[in-house]
C-alpha cells in the first residue's frame, strides 16, 4: 500500500527525472556515437531544456482535466489537431491522417515511415501517475495515446511496455519484476520484447554496458538521423551501424533504458549516464529512465546536485499555447503544480476504480498480482488494430480486415465485434449505411445476437463484404447503425475508407 506522502514523492520524482534526464541527454539526441558524459554539458541558467518528452503530457493534464477521466484516441485526437504545433516525422503524419478523417489507430498506420519511432513512449509518465500500481488501467490510456501516431506499431509496443512498468514501480522496486511486467503486456515476437530480452541477456552474460549496447545496435537500429552521416561516429561506422531501416527506433531505444536500469544498478548518476553515454534518441532515453528512477525511489532519492541547476520550472517547446489559455495560461508554472493537479486526477481514478493509495474517505485496494500483469484481452486488444468504441452497455470494434482503402469493383472485407456489458442478453439490429452503388454481405440490414455479461455468448462477431460497383469517392464515410430491440439508443460505428493509388 502506498501512503499518500509517499504517492506525492514518487510522482514528483517522476517529474523530477523526466526533467533531469531530458535536459542531461538534450545536447547529444540523435548522434549515433559513444558519449562520455558524467553531468550536465550546457551551461544552465536555473531552468530545463524545453523538449517534447513533457509537452504532451501538459495536453493530456488539461484535456483530462477539461474532460474528465472517460477519455480515449477520439478525444486524444481532437485536442493533438489543435494543439499539437509539428507536422515532421510520427507527429506531423498523424496531424495530416487526422485531417482526411481517418480514426486511430490509422491516424498512426496510413503513410507512416515512423510508426516504429520514439514518439510516445516518451509520454507515459501521466499515465503511470494517475493509475499508480494498475498497470491495467495505465495501459489502456497509453494505448489509445500511442495509436494516434503509432498505430500499429513497434512505437506503439514500446508505450505500452514503459506505461506498465513505471505504473507498477509505485508498488514494485525490483528492475527484473518491473521488465516482465512490461512484456507481459507485449507480443512476445515483436521487436521491443525482443531488444529488451537480449539487453537482459546481456546483463547477465556479463557484458559491459558497451558491449550490450553494440549487440543492441547489431540486431536492432534503424537508420542513422534522417539519413544524415553527421549524426554517425566513425567507430560505429566500422562497426556497420550506418545503415537501418528508417523510422525503426524504438526497439534499440527501449533496448537502451533497460541498459541503464541494469547496469546502473540503482544509481542515479551511473543509470543516467550509461544511458546517455550509449548514443541515439538520449533525451528521451535518459528522461524516460529518469521518470522511473523517480517513480521507484521517490524524490528524495534524486542527488540535490542534479536539480540545483535546472530548477522546476517546465519549459514548452511543442505546443500551441495560444490555445492553451493566455499565452499558455492553462499549463502548469512548475514541477510542484504538475504534482498537485496529477494528485487531483489520480483521486478521480481512485473514487471509480480503487488504487493502492491511501486517501481519506476512499478505501484503498491492496495490489495484488493480477493487477500487474497483463491478461489475454489485454494483449489481444493491443495486437490488433481495430477501431474501439465503448458505449453504456457494449463494446464494439471494427477492424479492416483488407485495409482502409477501397477500389472501383473491389471487394472490403471488415470485422465487427460487439461485447455485451448488459445484464441482459439481446437481438441487435444492424445496418449498413453503404453509398446507394454498394453491395453488403450478409445484408445492408440483419439481426444478430448477443448474450449477457458473464455468459460464454457474451460477445458476437460478423464479417461483412462491401462490393463497390461503379465510381467511388476519393473519400468514403458512414456508419454502421446498431439498435436493440426494446431500447431507444443507437450506437454508430464510424467507416472511412480511401481511395488511393
């Protein structure tokens, strides 16, 4: 169980080192190079290096505030379009899917060479903060934050991996439990596990942090920074790190905080340090392990040294702020605000959910096992890409089993699933609201059935084949109507498909 002062330290820890790591890794992002860094290279006048590792994070705290705690990628997404300022690499793809009116995940899928990248998992502190010791929860909010521009990607994988693990580290120290809690949640043969298993391994073999670093980069790395062989020393050029896959990023840089976990035994300084000190994506890198040191060990535990010169002011770097209040007015001054408001929503999460936390008037749920790991929906729902909507009594998703693009007399092939969270099991109704020219099966219009919660036909599939005839748009939008017989309510599932070529 965790007290409430204990709560606050670690979550203003997490803040802490997000802060310290950012600023400490900052002069050196993107150089695919061996650094030999001890402390802080820049000459600081008191305040961090503004970076993207805590802008969106800022978002997330308004729009949860604003909106309250029941929020998913649809919301996400409103609030990225607006203020969300780049539109290079992951971020700038998804700002430009969005605008076609695609949905996530394909906001993160469609034309994107970044869906690997490093892009969110650099922002699943808030995640973690307000879901202490419920991975579970945690995890669904990362997920549907990743999917907005990682889709179904290994970036996607690396959001969900960090998020179960930092939201475990407020009830759980130890390094080795917090990584198999994290690729709990994770495909076991997809390229985030894979890195982390092999940086594992090599602790353990008794490699030096260097030599785990180089087998990272040999099995893992993507491409050297836009291509740009500035970026690149000459010894990892003999090495054979030149080339890589682009946009392939986020495997070795998860490969590389679970290095600095390692090795650094403990350690602020040292963890800081080798992390950094193995090159690549090292703002994010070091901020990333900075948050989970801070989360484990709580703010006391971070050395006076490395606060002194950055302070606890936040420093903006990407965001709108012209839509964030007057001239940002919305975002927290400094690090103790952002714990304050973070406190605030997590006692929201508390007051629906129950947490390990202990808080007046609410009674705190001791952690048990199962609220750590992932379980089999869990995993399921992350490896498939689909679009998810949950209304009062169901969950529905719609997958496009044969993509999101449509041609002039070519079949599309989805999947709907619908999961009954009634007491009561019902007929459904189900319409297709196709163009005029387009032929459904099994029909534009069928019944189907689903069962109760808790029955084992609680849930129902159908697959439907729409066959164009004729001309189709550039872009193709309707819904899918569903009704229950006896009720007045109607779900609408939204179907967006391209024409491209």
């Amino acid at each position: 169980m965790l007290s409430l002062e204990s709560y606050r330290s670690k979550v203003h820890g997490c803040w802490m080192g997000k802060n310290i790591g950012g600023t400490l890794g900052a002069p050196f992002e993107w150089r695919r190079q061996v650094n030999n860094v001890e402390f802080y290279t820049e000459d600081l006048v008191g305040d961090p290096v503004p970076n993207d590792d805590l802008d969106i994070q800022m978002l997330w705290l308004i729009m949860l505030e604003e909106k309250g705690i029941n929020v998913d990628s649809s919301v996400m997404a409103d609030y990225w379009q607006t203020c969300v300022s780049p539109f290079w690499v992951e971020y700038g793809t998804a700002k430009i899917n969005m605008q076609t009116g695609l949905l996530p995940p394909f906001t993160g899928i469609r034309n994107n060479d970044y869906k690997h990248s490093c892009g969110a998992f650099i922002r699943t502190e808030i995640w973690a903060c307000i879901a202490p010791g419920r991975p579970h929860i945690a995890v669904k909010y990362a997920y549907e934050d990743a999917i907005l521009d990682h889709g179904d990607g290994e970036g996607t994988y690396a959001t969900v991996f960090c998020a179960a693990m930092e939201s475990a580290a407020f009830i759980e120290k130890d390094i080795g439990t917090l990584i198999e809690i994290g690729l709990s949640y994770i495909p076991e043969d997809c390229a985030v596990a894979g890195a982390v298993r092999l940086a594992v391994k090599s602790y353990k073999d008794g490699d030096t942090w260097l030599e785990a670093r180089n087998k990272i980069l040999e099995e893992f790395r993507g491409s050297v920074f836009l291509g740009n062989m500035s970026m690149i020393s000459r010894e990892d050029i003999d090495k054979g790190f030149d080339k890589g896959p682009m946009g392939f990023d986020a495997p070795s840089n998860i490969g590389i905080i679970i290095i600095g976990l390692l090795y650094g035994e403990n350690n602020f300084d040292r963890s800081l340090c080798v992390t950094v000190n193995c090159g690549e994506d090292t703002d994010c890198t070091a901020a990333t392990l900075g948050a989970l040191y801070g989360i484990i060990n709580g703010i006391e535990s971070i050395p006076q040294k490395w606060i002194d010169p950055i302070g606890k002011k936040i420093k903006i770097a990407y965001l709108n702020i012209g839509d964030l209040g007057f001239l940002g007015a919305l975002l927290p001054a400094d690090l103790d605000e952002l714990t304050d408001r973070t406190e605030k929503l997590m006692r929201k999460i508390a007051a629906r959910q129950g947490l390990p936390v202990e808080l007046p008037g609410l009674e705190a749920r001791p952690p048990e096992k199962n609220d750590l790991y992932a379980n089999d929906k869990i995993k399921s729902d992350i490896s498939t890409p689909a679009t998810r909507l949950s209304f009062p009594f169901y969950d529905i998703s719609l997958e496009y089993v044969s993509g999101i693009t449509v041609k002039p007399d070519e079949d599309v092939k989805l999947r709907l699933s619908i999961l009954s969270k009634n007491r009561a099991q019902a007929g459904l109704n189900i319409h297709c609201y196709t163009p005029e020219n387009w032929d459904v099966k099994p029909a534009k219009t069928f019944k189907s059935f689903v069962g109760q919660r808790g029955w084992e036909k609680n849930s129902t599939t159908v697959e439907l084949q729409l066959s164009p005839s004729g001309p189709v748009g550039s872009s193709n939008r309707f819904v899918i109507e569903i009704t229950v017989d006896g009720r007045s309510a109607v779900m609408l599932i939204p179907v967006h498909l391209l024409v491209e070529y």
